[in-house]
C-alpha cells in the first residue's frame, strides 16, 4: 500500500518558482542589452561614416564667398538718353533687386509658401521636416521641407539629379551658406536667382515679364501669383495655364493669412481682384527695335558674349519721345499710302466649323500663325457682304466693318471677285481703328520705309526707324539701304556751283536739253522735268524751288562733274557711288538715310560736318560708368563749306518750305525756320524728303526693297513730306524760331544774298540762255557708256 506524498507547503511552491523565473529574465536581458549594444554600435557606426562624409565631402564642397557680390547673368538692356528702355538681350531676363527694394508684400508672400520659419531656423527647418514626414505619411496632400537657403544651394550650386549624395551635399552647402551669409543676403540671392518661367529670372523680371509693371508696384494677389511660380513654373505659369495659376494663387493668399503676413481683410480682396496678365508684346515699351539691334552688333562686337552675361547697360543719344513720334509718323505714312493701293486679298483662308466652341478653337489657331502687327490687327471674318463685314479677334472680341471702312477692300467684296481675293467666311483679314472710333480694312504693306533725325550740331542720333516693322523686315533701311536720292540731291550740285560763280539771282533757262549719239556716243538722251512742263528763264533760287531737272543740268554743266563729284565727298557721301555723269543733277547715285542726314547738317550747322553716335555711354549693373562719348561741340568738328555756302544754302531750302514743292511744311507747321528739299525717282521708284530745323535734321524715305513704281501721282512731296511734318510737330513743340546769324563775307543786294565778290555782277549772271542742247557753258559732259547708260539715263524727276 504506498504512502501518501507529503503536502507542499506554501514556501517551498515560492522557492522552486523564483528558480525557474531567473533563467527566463536573463534572456530577456540578454536580447535588451544585445539590441542596446546594436543600436549604440549602429549609432556610433553612423556618427563615424558621417564625420568621415563630412571630413571628405566638406572640402569639395564649391567655395560661396563670391556670393557675398552675388553676380548673376544679366541681360544686355539699352535705354534711351532718359533711361527709357529700348531693348534687353541675353538668355535670361534678370533684374538684380537689392533686398532692401524689394517690397515687403513680396517677400512676405514667398516666406508664406516656401519657408515661413526661415528666419527662425538655421538652415534646415528640423519641425518642417517632421511636419513634412508625417503629412506624407498620413496621405494627406503631399508637403516639402525645403527651406530656402537649401533651394539656393540647390539652384546656384548643385545639379538638379536626385540622389543621396547630392542630398549630402545640399545640407552640407546649407549650412556652409547659413554660416557665411546673413538671411538678408541668402533671400535676396533667391529672389533674384530662381527660374519663373517666360525666361525671367528673380521676382523683379517676373513682374515685368508677366504684368508689364516693376516690382514694387505689385498688389497683394499679384505677388501671391509671382509667388506660386517657383515650385513649378511651367505648371502655374498664368499665360500658358491661368486655372491652375489661379488656384494655388489663392492658396498662397490663405498661407499668408495665416502666417500673420495680411488681415482677414487683405485677404478676401486679394483673392476677389481681378489680375491683367500681360500675354502679348509690350506695348509700353519704345519702338526702338532697330536702334536696339544696332546697339547689341555694337557691344558684341567690343565684348563677345560677355555682353548678354555682364549686366551691361548701354544708354543711347535716343530721345524716348521723339522715337516714338518717328516711329508713329513713319507707320502712318505707310499705312496712308497703302489705303490707296489695290486690295491684294485676304491673306488665308481656314475652314470654320458650325459649333460655337470650335469655330472660337479654329479662330485661336488660326491667328496664332497672324499675329498682330502693331496696331495693324488680324482677324477672322465670320461674315461678309458687300456693305458689312463681321470678323472675330483672337481675344474673342466681334468687330464690324461698315460704309467708308470697307472702301480700301472693295473689289474683293465684289461678287466678281477671283477666289484667291474674295473675302468670305474664314477669310484671315487685317483691321485698323480709325480716328472716328471705327474699324477699317486693310492689309500688310509690302512698301517700306525708314526714317533718321539727328542733332546737326553734334551729330547725335535722336530717333531711328529702320523699317514698317521690326518682325517683320529686320533688314535696317535708315543705314543699310543704299538707294537714289533723286532730286533730294541737287542742293550738293547748287552747292558746289556758288563757289563757281553762281547766285541765287543767276537766271538759268528752264528749256528742253538733247543729246544726240555723236555726243552720248550711244543712244541719244533727252532728259525731262518731272511734269513735262518749260517755264524758260529763271532764277536759280525758283529753278531748286520747284525742282527743275534742266535748270540742275545745266548748273552741273558748267560747274563739271568731275568738280561737283568732288564737291559732294565734302558731305560725307562716297564719291564713287556717284559717277561723275550729268545724271548726277537728278540724283543718280546711291546713298543711305542716315548719310544723307548727316549731309544735310552740314547746311543746318553752317558748314561743319559731323558723324553720326549713337551710344552716350556705357554702365555696369551697379550703375559704374565703363564708357561714355563726350559731346562735341560743332566747331571742333571738320569743316565741310564755308558758313556763308551754307547759309545761303539754307536759304534756298527754305524757298523750297516756303513757295517750293515742300510748301505743306511751313503752312502746316507755322514757322519760317524749316529747309528741306523733296525727292522722288524716275518712276516714282524712291520717294524722299530730306529737311531740317538748326536743331534737328530729319530725312524720310520710302519704297519697295525690290525697286518698282510706287505709283504714277506718287511723289516725295505727297509720302515722305508727310512723315516729316507729323515728326517735327512733336520734335519741335516749345523749340523757339531760330533766325540764322548772317556769317562774314555776304552781302543782301535787292533782297538777294551775294558773296561779296560777286555782288557787282561779276558772277555767273545767265546759263542756257544761247543754245538750246549746250547753253552757254560750253559742250554738255557725256553721259556714261552704254551700259552704264541703261542703268541711268533719265532715270530721275522731281
């Protein structure tokens, strides 16, 4: 029989228990102390690779002391002589604005979005961070912890690749950056240097680029616009995607809001106000696209392509307004004359759909590849009769063209009209406003046109228009454009024959002059006055009044061509460009614009002659000057004639304003201070007016780039003449009459003005009065060869 077990008492269950339990504890102790050992070996682990990252990354880390002069690519920008700017040159628009420029509304607005802790922080934002990681984690909108001073080191020193190392070395140049820089300085860099779309670079190239307007003029809602750009400046760029631009604008309102930067109120009309996003040229800036592009050849050449990186900025003898007024005068008077000419249809045509919201997407594609040109503006005719025309704008604006505006395109309204001019449904047209308000038709001109206005005391240009338009025709007319000047030449002629004797009282027959072949030696030459009208003898004061071609035969017969092809080098003009022929009184060679300008100041100024400059002087982007062209006084220039050639010259140019073919002038302007003389080719090919004030000389021209008749009733006096006037009237506004000083050696006999040693008769007193084809200078010069004949021969008239 077994015996029972004997009971446990309760002090041996507790000691057998408390056995077993220290086993159990130190394995849990074992693993807690081995992950402790882990964690603090991975640590001191990391500690060390990061020293050794450090030790080695930190010396190649890019030196940052040139940020402290922080300079960035600039543009090449020119001004006029009041600082009005002309034009900008370079890959990336930039304007450096010191940090105490730019306004407050627009840092605030930055801060607001990309680091509103940045003053607060040392460089890496550690609570944005984890506000970062947790918003990411927690699915909600996406959120980046890139402070400011990490996006300048990214974007001034770092390539833009995501990896690891790259990351290193951004924290690494953060910290380089907030220990060598002040936050002032390391804002300012960014504000200055991130990329905002449009090729603008920094805030101040942003507002202009995007609302026309400097920095500091920007409102609330049109900073918190600018301010959106950074994070993508494509996504919410406001010209290609206004929408989305939109949107993150006013979400960067309400960050402002409530990082205390605006009130409530600010608010709420900042996020109401409607913004003007400049989507298409700038029409504030001063047509100068020619005097710019002159410039940019100019610099260029003397610095290469530092000249589009240095921030150089060129300031040009231009006056800004009366540039402007060039600029106006010149395209009224081509778009004058082109309303007189034959309607050449409209310049396509595209198929239009029937449901409104494609015939608007047609209309946008369409004008897209028609943009407007200036104030000459495209559109799509949506429909057309002969006595109204409805025509949609790529703004979507509807016009309608009634009564006189349809009159420069009636034929291709009419119902005969061929296909290729018929203006229909789709037709792609070009419209005007009138001064009365309303819209008129018309089209592109294929004539062109410059004009040049210089001071003739110093030679200074004061306005420049190369061409209709810049865009479209880049070729630079006003100093590029070689061309006839017609009877615009003759005062050179009249010039040169008062040193041989001549008067303004010489009498010189006005009758008809032959050359046969025994003395052209080819085909017989039989010149003409340009309205085919004799009025006999004259004085040679009437003769250049009312452009007698045979009166300036004759004066060049006696004076020699060879003597007058001289004479005109005086001038400034090449003497091989104007054979020495007695084609050569009618204007048969070549000059420029710009040369006959300055050859006219030679009379303005009383005989000296100038060059024509352009650029006044030349400044770093701090406003240093690196060089600047001292303004000559006249009389340290060359003398060209004697004063009293040139004041008798002027005299007889001021008939020609006076009584003469530019009569318009003095009437129109109502002053006896102007002189000039028109100018128009042989089948009105070129037409010219070329004139002056003492204080400004002016020369209009037009006509086709490939030479052709402008027109059997178009002369120098109805186109340029025009262009003239409409400048002087602005150039001249609060200019005071200028009498000329009578220099020595003239005497005024009977009203008439002599040289002294020819004021008892002992000039030349008649020319042409014995013999009809020789007059009394003897044997006429031969005309050229034949084939230089072809080319010249009665080529000009008045």
């Amino acid at each position: 029989m077994p015996r029972p077990s004997p009971s446990k008492s309760p002090d041996q269950s507790d000691t057998r228990s408390s056995r077993v339990r220290p086993t159990w504890l130190r394995w849990v102790l074992r693993i807690i102390l081995w992950l402790v050992g882990l964690a603090t070996a991975a640590a001191l682990g990391l500690v060390v690779t990061v020293a050794i990252a450090l030790s080695v990354a930190y010396p190649n880390l890019p030196d940052i002391s040139d940020l402290a002069d922080y300079r960035p690519k600039l543009p090449l920008r020119v001004y006029s002589a009041e600082g009005a700017l002309l034009g900008e040159f370079g890959e990336e628009r930039r304007n450096l604005t010191p940090i105490g420029e730019i306004p407050k509304v627009m840092k605030d607005a930055v801060l607001a979005i990309e680091d509103a802790r940045f003053f607060q922080h040392g460089g890496v934002d550690y609570k944005g961070v984890l506000r970062a990681g947790l918003a990411n984690l927690g699915r909600v909108k996406s959120q980046g912890a890139s402070t400011i001073t990490m996006q300048v080191a990214r974007n001034v020193y770092l390539s833009s690749e995501k990896t690891f190392t790259r990351k290193i070395y951004e924290i690494l140049l953060t910290f380089k950056l907030e220990h060598m820089l002040s936050k002032d300085q390391i804002l300012e860099i960014y504000m200055n240097q991130i990329y905002l779309g449009n090729r603008a670079y920094g805030f101040a190239a942003a507002s202009e680029a995007y609302f026309g307007k400097p920095l500091k003029s920007i409102s609330i809602a049109e900073a918190a616009m600018l301010a959106g750009l950074p994070k993508a400046p494509s996504a919410y760029n406001p010209i290609s995607n206004p929408k989305r631009a939109r949107i993150r604008q006013q979400y960067i309102i309400e960050r402002m809001e409530e990082n205390g930067f605006i009130t409530a109120q600010q608010a709420a009309e900042a996020k109401k106000e409607g913004l003007r996003i400049r989507t298409g040229p700038d029409t504030t800036r001063v047509h100068a696209e020619y005097v710019a592009e002159m410039v940019r050849q100019l610099i260029f050449s003397q610095y290469g392509n530092e000249a589009y990186t240095r921030g150089l900025n060129v300031y040009t003898t231009l006056n800004a307004a009366e540039q402007e007024a060039a600029y106006a005068a010149l395209r009224r008077g081509i778009m004058d004359y082109e309303r007189r000419q034959h309607y050449r249809g409209p310049e396509k045509f595209v198929p239009l759909p029937v449901v409104a919201q494609e015939v608007e997407d047609a209309i946008d594609d369409a004008l897209a590849n028609h943009p407007d040109n200036g104030d000459v503006l495209s559109a799509v005719v949506l429909e057309a009769t002969a006595r109204k025309i409805v025509a949609a704008r790529a703004n979507g604006d509807t016009l309608e063209i009634t009564g006189d505006g349809l009159k420069p395109a009636q034929s291709g309204l009419s119902d005969k009209a061929p296909p290729n001019t018929k203006i229909r449904r789709g037709a792609i047209i070009r419209v005007v406003k009138t001064p009365k308000n309303t819209w008129e038709i018309t089209q592109l001109p294929e004539v062109e046109g410059a004009f040049v206005a210089l001071d003739p005391r110093n030679g200074s240009i004061r306005a420049l228009v190369g061409g209709f338009d810049f865009d479209k025709n880049k070729f630079n007319h006003a100093t590029q454009a070689w061309r006839q000047p017609g009877s615009s030449f003759k005062p050179f002629i009249y010039s040169a024959a008062l040193e041989k004797g001549f008067t303004p009282a010489t009498v010189i027959n006005d009758a008809p002059l032959f050359f046969d072949a025994g003395v052209t030696g080819g085909q017989p030459w039989e010149p003409k006055n340009y309205d085919g009208k004799y009025d006999g003898p004259m004085t040679m004061r009437t003769g250049l009044a009312k452009s007698k071609n045979m009166i300036s035969i004759r004066i060049l017969q006696a004076v020699g061509p060879k003597t007058a092809q001289e004479w005109v080098g005086r001038f400034g003009f090449d003497p091989e460009k104007h054979p020495p022929y007695l084609t050569m009184a009618l204007g048969a060679g070549s000059v420029t614009p710009l040369q006959m300008a300055s050859a006219y100041s030679v009379f303005a100024n009383g005989g000296y002659r100038i060059n024509p400059w352009l650029i006044a002087k030349v400044t770093d982007h701090k406003g240093r000057v690196i060089s600047e062209t001292p303004t000559a006084a006249t009389s340290e220039n060359p003398r060209a004639i004697e004063a009293r050639n040139a004041f008798i010259m002027s005299s007889l140019l001021q008939e020609v304003t006076r009584t003469g073919t530019a009569a318009k002038a003095q009437a129109t302007l109502k002053r006896p201070d102007l002189y000039g003389k028109t100018g128009t080719t042989n089948d009105s090919v070129d037409a010219w007016f070329a004139g002056f004030q003492p204080s400004i000389a002016a020369i209009t021209w037009i006509g086709y780039d490939t030479p052709r008749n402008l027109g059997s009733r178009e002369t120098g006096g109805g186109l340029s003449l025009p262009v003239w006037i409409s400048f002087m009237e602005r150039a001249l506004k609060g200019v005071p009459v200028m009498e000329p000083t009578v220099p020595p050696g003239l005497v005024n006999v009977g009203g008439e003005w002599f040289y002294e040693e020819y004021a008892r008769n002992a000039g030349v007193s008649s020319v042409g009065m014995e013999d009809r084809s020789t007059g009394s200078a003897g044997a006429p010069q031969a005309p050229p060869p034949s084939e230089e004949r072809s080319r010249i021969l009665d080529l000009f008239r008045n």
